[in-house]
C-alpha cells in the first residue's frame, strides 16, 4: 500500500499507534500487539483524534489446504473465544464494504491463480462499535510475502466504493460460504454475519439479534441444503420472531434490481395476497422501478386483479402462451404453491395496474375462443362458453345400441339405424358455463 501510493506521514502523539500515514480518505496505522486482541481499538483511535467511520484489517489467512486465496469477513465469537474477542460478541460488520472489497478482488485477481472468498464469521476482536472486516491473504508463507498477492489486495482496498444494497444475514454452508458468496457475486446484495453449518445448534436468540443490529441487515438467508429440517425450523422460528423475513435464493435472484424499499413493499404485498405463493417480477417492472426511484421517492405499488375463474379456464389450455404475456409487460405477478397463477397483477401505478389487467382478461378470453364457442356480455360482465357434448342417453331413445355407431356420432359423425338417418345434432346437448369478468379493482 505505501508503494503504490503518496502517503504522507501523520504527527501525532499517540501511544495506540506505532506510525500513521493518510492519502485523501484513507488512513493507515501500525498497531503493537496481534490485531484480533485489539477490542476497543476504535475507541482509543478516537481519543488519539485518529476517528474513523470503518476499519479494515489487513491481515493474512492460513488454512492447511495451503490453497492461494484471497478472503474477507467479518469477527466476533457465537460461544467461547478462543483467538480474541468476548465470549457470545459480535462485532459490528461493514457489510457495503465487504461487497465492495469482495469485487475489488474478484477483479483484479481474474487473470491470476488466486481464488477469491467470504468467509463465517470468525474470530476477534469482537468488542468494536465502528464497522470493521478483515482483508486477507492466503493461505502460507509463501502467498504473505507475495508482491502480486499484495498489489491486488491493497487496489482492493484503496479502490473501496459506496455500495448500498440490501444486507442479508447468512446461516449455513462450510467456512467459506460458497453460496453467499456466489449470491454476493451474481446479485444486487451483500451479507453482514455469516454462521456456517457447525456453528448452528450454539446460535441463540441474543447472538442472532446480535448478527442483525451490527449488520444493519434487512433479512436472512439460509442455505438450506446444508442444514437439517430441525435445525432450519428453529432458525426460521428465531428469525420470524425477531422481525425479520427468511428469503429463499429464488426470492432473492427474483427480487434483483428492484430497490429494497420497493420489494419490501411488494413482498407485504404479496405476502397478504398469497403468504405461501412465489413472485414473479418481470424485467419490464424491473426497468420502471429503478427509472421512477432516480426521479423521485420511490412509488406505491398497486395491486389489480382480473376474474381468478376466467384465468384458471385459460391456464387449462395455454398456460404458456399467458406466461410468456405476463413476462413481456412490466408488472409483478404470482404463483400459488400448487404453481398456479394468481389472478393478481401488481404495477407501479393505476393506469399501468388496470391496462395490464384489462390486456390479460382480453388475452384470457381470446385464447377461450380458440377452443370454445363464445358469448360474451360486456354491460354484464359475463362471458359464456358454449359446449355441445354428446348424449349416449339421447341415442339410446333413437333405438341406437352398437357401440361402433356411438363412437361414431361422438366423433361427429352421421351414422343411419332401420333406414333412419341419424346426426349429431340429434344427440347432442348443448352446455353453457358462466364466468364473471369484470372483477378488476385496484388497491
């Protein structure tokens, strides 16, 4: 870091700090003594006028796989502390950092031989009010004194940008979190606390409070592969009674790009609508949403429904063809758990709510006509579809008993008995099916 950059040395009596060197917004101090020992070290910066708003470790990581990686992760202790820290403390986490940092490396490191990673949650210091992570290389002697491996760290670090993105709390997987770790890199969110898979049955209501006030977390995430059914139930009994919503990785993938006070909103929504259902939030709605926040607050969502028996009628025949409507039209749509669609459409205003819905019901009603005939009263909202169906029973009046002659006015065809002839027409009856249309109503 001081080779690639103009420090400039500070004078300042401190007995915290060994040296101290600053260039434009950053600051860098050597400590005495082994960096996850120094609890409290914020608040002797600060006494020493030396305040700061994060800290960033930079350490190294050893691991026995010797393997070349480059890690970030937050500290404090779930139960005993072994290496720093208190006993069941958390430190407070810099999760925008951590994201930032993490792409940092991903992309300065693409090209070369070392892996990149979050890690759990491990380690001291845990007594630190100032969001603080720690910054590694890894995983020998060998990668500590490379100079690439400490070019790319120290770029990651100077080139630390302002993230803000939703914040998850993470539970399970090994000690490297492979899939937060791939959820941080493919989408628009990052991870304060992690807690790997060994670590769950010593987690309690306290540490987990813990884990979403000094992340500023706004939900969690379990990798729910990784852990049993009773220890998964426990988790998400803990998580609903603090507060706070489990997302599944499909919701999070699903919710991507769409700002997190939006999809808190859309997630009530939904959630009142079809609590055990799955969303659907098009790249249409998607679009509109970021371009409306840039302008603005960001809008109320607004709920409108078409007629849920009309819908259900033209599932039946072409759910496709209405999956590929609802992708192409800029809303948010539902899925019951049996993966039926909700006949609720969600928009980011009136007029866009009700066209969609008003769309969908011509849709719906078109897709009928190609497989019914039709009768449709729009002053009374209704819309009848028109059956005829043949009557063995009709047939038998007419002296008819060969079962190939019923097969054959089934299929539509005319068929002669004692010199008589026979049609369809004559067994047929005709069925008509009622469906209520105008049920459009906006929220």
């Amino acid at each position: 870091m001081l080779e690639i950059r103009d420090w400039a040395p500070t004078n300042i009596d401190c007995p915290t700090v060994i040296t101290s060197f600053e260039f434009k917004k950053f600051r860098m101090v050597e400590i005495d003594g082994m960096h996850i020992y120094q609890d409290g070290l914020d608040r002797r910066l600060e006494k020493c006028g030396l305040g700061c708003d994060i800290i960033i470790f930079a350490s190294r990581h050893r691991s026995k796989d010797g393997r070349q990686i480059l890690t970030v992760h937050h500290t404090g202790n779930t139960k005993e502390a072994t290496l720093g820290g208190n006993p069941m403390e958390l430190a407070s986490a810099a999760p925008q950092t951590m994201r930032s940092i993490y792409m940092n490396l991903k992309t300065l490191s693409k090209n070369e031989d070392f892996e990149v990673s979050i890690e759990s949650t491990h380690h001291g210091p845990s007594n630190l009010k100032t969001p603080s992570l720690f910054v590694e290389i890894g995983s020998s002697e060998k990668e500590w004194v490379a100079p690439l491996a400490g070019r790319i760290v120290a770029n990651a670090i100077l080139m630390l940008d302002s993230d803000d993105v939703p914040v998850a709390i993470g539970f399970g997987g090994n000690h490297y979190a492979p899939r937060q770790t791939k959820l941080l890199e493919d989408t628009e969110i990052t991870f304060g606390h992690i807690f790997p898979t060994y670590k769950l049955d010593e987690l309690d209501e306290e540490i987990i409070r813990q884990a979403f006030e000094r992340s500023c977390a706004d939900f969690a995430y379990l990798d729910r592969k990784s852990m049993s059914a009773k220890q998964r139930n426990r988790l998400i009994s803990i998580i609903v009674g603090l507060g706070y919503e489990v997302l599944r990785e499909s919701d999070i993938r699903e919710m991507d790009g769409v700002p997190w006070e939006l999809c808190k909103e859309l997630r009530r929504k939904m959630n009142d609508i079809c609590p055990s259902g799955r969303a659907h939030v098009t790249e249409g709605i998607k679009c509109e949403f970021k371009n409306a926040c840039q302008r603005c607050v960001c809008p109320k969502v607004k709920v409108a429904t078409i007629s849920p028996e009309l819908l259900q009628e033209a599932e039946k025949l072409d759910r496709s063809r209405l999956e590929e409507f609802l992708a192409a039209h800029s809303i948010a749509y539902l899925e019951h758990k049996n993966g039926k669609f909700s006949h609720v459409l969600i928009g980011i205003d009136d007029d866009c709510a009700r066209l969609v819905a008003d769309e969908l019901t011509n849709e719906c009603i078109n897709i009928l006509k190609e497989h019914y005939d039709i009768r449709y009263d729009k002053d009374e909202g209704m819309l009848y579809l028109i059956t005829e169906k043949f009557n063995p029973e009709l047939a038998r009046k007419l002296g008819i008993t060969s079962g190939l002659l019923f097969g054959a006015l089934a299929r539509g065809e005319t068929v002669r008995v004692d010199k008589r002839t026979i049609s369809p027409e004559m067994v047929y009856e005709t069925n008509q099916k009622s469906i209520k249309v105008r049920t459009i109503y906006i929220d």
